[in-house]
C-alpha cells in the first residue's frame, strides 16, 4: 500500500512539472505534493512559466518535457515568471525593460520635426523614419546582453536641418550590459541597472559617428499592480558623451503605466523628461540637440527640459508575441525635435 502510495504521488508530481495543461490558476497551489514546483503567486495566462511560478523558470532546465535541449544549450529563455509584463515604448533606446529576457524587437518609427528649432525660430520641418532591430539575450539568471539602437535613417526633413545636419544614411550601434538587482514574483517586483555604449559606426551624413560615442548608464523598475491587470515600469538614465566638446549631456526619466483592456489587449500611458545638464562647446547655434535618436554637435541646449507623453496600444496574443503602436507629443512649450512621432514594435520572445 504505502509503495503504490509514493508511485502514485511520483506519477503525479511528474504529471504536473510535465503537463502545461494542469498548470493553471486552478491547479497551481495544489498540484504539488512535494513542493518541487515551488509556485509563490497566482498563475494565470502570463503570470507564471508553464510549468509553475519559479518551477526552475530560472534555469535551463525549467521545461524537461517541451524545450529542444540542443535549443536550451545554445540559448537562455526569458524570465517567464512575469510574462503579465509588456514593455516600454517611449524613449526606445534608453528606456530598458527590467526583466531579463531573449527577444527580437523590430521597429519602425516616423518622427516629425517641429516648423521652427530653437529660441532663434531657425526654420526645420519635415520628418525621418527609422527602421530598427534591438535584440536582448539573457546570458545568465540575472545578466542580459542588450543591443538598443541600430538601423537606417531615411531623411525627409526640410529647412536647416536638411541643409546643414541630416541626410539618409546607417545609425549607430548601441549595445550593452543589463543586471537584475531584484526580482521577486511573490510581489511582481523588478529592478535592473546597467550601461550601453554607442559605437560611432553610422553614417556621419545622417548625423551619426559624432564625436568618440557615448554611454548611457540607467536603472530601470517594474511593479505589477492588481493581479496582473496593471504594471508600472520607471527608468532613471545618464547620457555621457566621451567627447563632451562635440556632444551634449543629458539625464532623463521615463515612466510607463499599462492596463489590460483585455486577456491579450493592454492600454498603456507614458512619458518622458529630458535635462541637458551640459552642451557641446563646438557646434551648430541651433539651441536644440535631439533625443533618443540624435545627440547633434550644437550650443545653446544647456538647461533645456523637454517633457513628451506617449500614448499606445498593444497586443499580446501568446506569452512570446508582443506587438505594439504609440503615439508621442510634446507636453513642454520646448520641443527640442519633436513634433510628433509614431512608432510601431513587434517582439519575439524566447
């Protein structure tokens, strides 16, 4: 009796670690005799791996019954223990999703210019449309290698940014390193820190390959909110120029709020501020020096604050497919270079 008891409880433990379909908000509290799922939070459709809450979701071994093992020695997948998580928009290359993850991130953005640039009314307009692809790989439990900007520039803009600054060309490179400082699932909380550094390895015509590059130094946060159905993401960066003569300092924060409209649609709210602590001592008197994207050679920016706001939708059919549309305005009188922007991001998640 007592052998056909553990037998039984053995096929069962293994049923459950082996079977995606028994692991549900239902059954996750109680499909474990042992305690070797080691659950800590409610599961539901993307707040747990498939195997349970931490059942080894930060190993390579956390899926034995479904994972390729040649695909898991190659390749470290996502923290699934917080999949109910969407990532951040605005402010694409600098604001970092804290979770430690394996993606793909396509993206397109088309980024209008304002009329005029700077206090001197100096006469811009037009747009530029970027076409990227970021990747991250998780190179350890908490260690991720990221890669945030890259691409091409197409030039559409008018007036002295067209004549004196911008034309099509390659952007630069950003890669860098992501730490997972905390990461707890009992309470949906998140906090990362790291650096990247801008290889100047694009075209100079399109205002890129400024001066020796930069690097960025951040810390970014995440809480999840009413069970899943609401997540607050913040980021707190530095952006240091290594040729401080040819390309300005700035500090920026960003902050993204999400609801879910439904199981697989999320509304979400964001904004950015930007400081530029210091400006070129060479360059363009344009009073402006760009974003995200650009870190023109220009004066008069010292002391400028520029705050934008984005608004966007996204849809997450499956726990590994994000895709996402926003839309970015201005909320400052200041609007450095933006008009308005649209971006577009799909996600492939390992």
């Amino acid at each position: 009796m007592v052998k056909r008891f553990w037998k039984t409880s053995i096929l069962a433990a293994v049923a459950c670690l082996c079977s995606p379909a028994l692991v549900t908000a239902d059954t996750c509290g109680g499909c474990d005799p042992f305690g070797v799922m080691g659950c800590d939070q409610a599961c539901d459709d993307f707040g747990c791996d498939a195997y349970g809450c931490d059942a080894g979701c930060d190993s390579l071994g956390c899926d034995p019954c479904g994972c390729l093992a040649s695909l898991k020695r190659c390749l470290r997948p996502s923290d699934h223990c917080f999949d109910d998580f969407i990532s951040p928009m605005i402010d694409f290359v600098h604001f970092e999703d804290p979770r430690n993850l394996t993606e793909l991130r396509p993206i397109f953005v088309t980024h209008q210019f304002p009329a005029t640039l700077g206090p001197n009314n100096i006469p811009a307009g037009g747009s530029v449309q970027l076409f990227a692809l970021q990747f991250r790989i998780a190179l350890t439990e908490r260690l991720s290698l990221i890669a945030v900007k890259d691409g091409y520039i197409i030039d559409s803009s008018e007036g002295a940014l067209d004549s004196l600054v911008l034309d099509s060309g390659w952007a630069d490179v950003t890669a860098g390193l992501k730490y997972n400082l905390i990461r707890n699932t009992r309470t949906g909380t998140l906090l990362s820190g790291g650096f990247t550094y801008e290889i100047p390895m694009g075209s100079e015509k399109a205002a890129q390959a400024v001066g020796d590059g930069e690097f960025h130094f951040f810390v970014s946060g995440g809480q999840r909110f009413l069970d899943g159905q609401a997540h607050w993401l913040s980021s707190f960066g530095w952006q240091l120029p290594v040729d401080q003569s040819v390309q300005s300092t700035t500090v920026h924060w960003n902050n993204h709020f999400d609801v879910k409209l439904t199981d697989r649609v999320y509304l979400f709210t964001e904004n950015s501020w930007w400081h530029w602590v210091d400006e070129a001592e060479v360059g363009l008197p344009l009073g402006v020096s760009g974003q995200d994207l650009l870190n023109l050679s220009a004066t008069d920016v010292e002391g400028n604050d520029l705050v934008t706001h984005n608004v966007g939708m996204k849809y997450k059919p499956s726990r590994n497919i994000e895709a996402g549309v926003a839309y970015e305005f201005p909320l400052t009188e200041f609007k450095d270079v933006i008009e308005d922007r649209v971006t577009l991001d799909l996600i492939f998640r390992y």
